[in-house]
C-alpha cells in the first residue's frame, strides 16, 4: 500500500494505491475508490547482436576462389549459431547432403549441399554465430 499527497491547482488529494495486478491499479482518492486501467509499457527494442566475421567467407559472390576456400559456398539462409558441422575437408558429398545445421529462431536447420563435389572448405566452426548470406562451407 502506497500513500502519496499532492497538490494540483490548488486542490489537495490524497491518494492510496492499495493494489496493482498486470496493468489495473485499485487505488483511493480522497476516499473514493477507482478502478484504473495504465497503459502498458512498450517492450524495450532487443539490441541486434554484433557479429564479427571468422575471415573473408561472407562475400557476396556464391562462387569464390581464394586461398583454401574455392568452389561455390553454402550460405547461412539467415541469422543464426552453428550447432553441426557434418562434413570435413575433402570429403565426397551428394546434392542434397547435409553439410551444416544451423540453429536460426530456436530452430535447427540443415543446410543441404546444393551440387554434388568435394567439400574444398569450412570456414565456420561449431558455436560460432553467422549472418545471413554468409559462407559456410565451400564445394568444388
């Protein structure tokens, strides 16, 4: 219970806020009680996470040549946390494999190579965070 007094252009009120559930408050003013309803406070805007980049793998062209990384990558759909890396370097892969999950939205997602190859590189490592279009893994 809270008990405030204020003066407003001259008049006196004496207030008692008895109880507040969710967004009603019952509370008393001058000896009336009143029932009100307060505006429910807007949810505070979640920062978007920073996310550095591992090396030069998020370029935007899907078929890169540089250094170890060459071939076409598989990119991140969206936003997200690796959780699985299925394949290793080297290793002979069929379309439709999956190469990576990717947990985007409390989802996992496994990311299927698109062409059937070789897996030339992964730039991406279990736990790492990733954004949208950036490269995973690359097949030649």
């Amino acid at each position: 219970m809270n008990e405030y007094k204020y003066t407003i252009n001259g008049n006196k009120y004496e207030v008692v806020i008895s109880d507040i559930t969710d967004n009603i408050a019952t509370l008393t003013v001058n000896g009336e009680q009143y029932t009100v309803e307060m505006e429910k406070q807007a949810e505070p805007e979640k920062p978007k996470p920073v996310v550095r980049k591992a090396d030069d793998a998020g370029e935007s062209s899907s078929t890169v040549s540089s250094g170890s990384a060459s071939g076409t990558a598989i990119k991140a759909p969206l936003p997200g946390v690796i959780i699985e890396v299925c394949v290793t370097e080297g290793q002979e892969v069929a379309a439709g494999d999956t190469v990576v999950v990717l947990e985007a939205m409390k989802m996992a997602n496994a990311l299927q190579a698109e062409k059937s190859g070789k897996i030339s590189a992964i730039v991406v490592k279990v736990g790492q965070s990733v954004m949208e279009d950036e490269a995973l893994v690359y097949i030649e």
